[in-house]
C-alpha cells in the first residue's frame, strides 16, 4: 500500500541521517599511535581500523554502527553487543549507537582506561534478551 511504502522510505531516510550523523561524530584516524581495533562482524567479516586513544568507546560503537548499517545487518531485538574476551568488555547498544543503561559507564571510557590500547579485538553479535 502507499502507506507502507511512504513507512518504508521514512525508515531508509532516518537510517541515512543517522549514518550521516554519526560519521560526524568519528574522530580522525591517527596517522601514528592510537589504538588498532579489529572487529569481527556478525556476518563474520573483519572490520579495521585505528582510533585515538583517548577519545571515548563510543567513538567504537558509532563505528560499529555505521558499519552494521553498511552490511544491512539486522537483529530480532534492534540490539547489539559489542564484546572483549580481554579485558573482559561488553557494550550493549542500538543501532543508533545509543548505549544500553548497563553499558553507559563502559561507554564514556576511553581506549587506554578500558585496557584496549594499543590494539584489542573485539566481535559484534545480536543481544537477544
């Protein structure tokens, strides 16, 4: 029907700002130091790159974000999770890279203060409850 379309361009159109929004938001990537993170994504693809130590993980989750919504993934709850088997870390999230409550604290750490300097691996999975 026309409304489900019209519902269906609204939702593309929000996604793109949010996108748009938060690429505004992603620091520079240092050209020397800073921390490598590698990331590996739900469809099980590897995804790079380096972040100044000292800005905030939710420059990590704004990354994750855009490059969740690139691949088109999607989860049954429109959450995720981003975790670290060491140091022990989980971000939980929407897609719009607001954080989950339980994860706020996590989130306004920078790299060096949660242990993830000078590179960290972390895997991005669907939150199911």
């Amino acid at each position: 029907s026309e409304d489900e379309q019209l519902a269906y361009a609204l939702s593309l159109s929000a996604g793109a700002a949010n996108q748009a929004r938060l690429e505004t938001r992603l620091p520079p990537e240092p050209e020397s130091g800073g921390t490598r993170i590698a990331v590996r994504m739900p469809d099980g693809s590897r995804k790079q790159r380096k972040f100044p130590s000292d800005v905030p993980l939710q420059s990590l989750v704004d990354y994750v974000c855009i490059e969740l919504a690139a691949s088109g993934a999607t989860s049954k709850t429109n959450k995720w999770k981003l975790v670290s088997q060491y140091p022990p870390i989980s971000l939980a999230f929407s897609p719009d890279a607001t954080a989950e409550v339980s994860s706020v604290a996590d989130v306004a750490k920078n790299f060096e203060t949660a242990g993830l300097a000078p590179a960290a691996q972390l895997n991005v999975a669907a939150l199911l409850l």
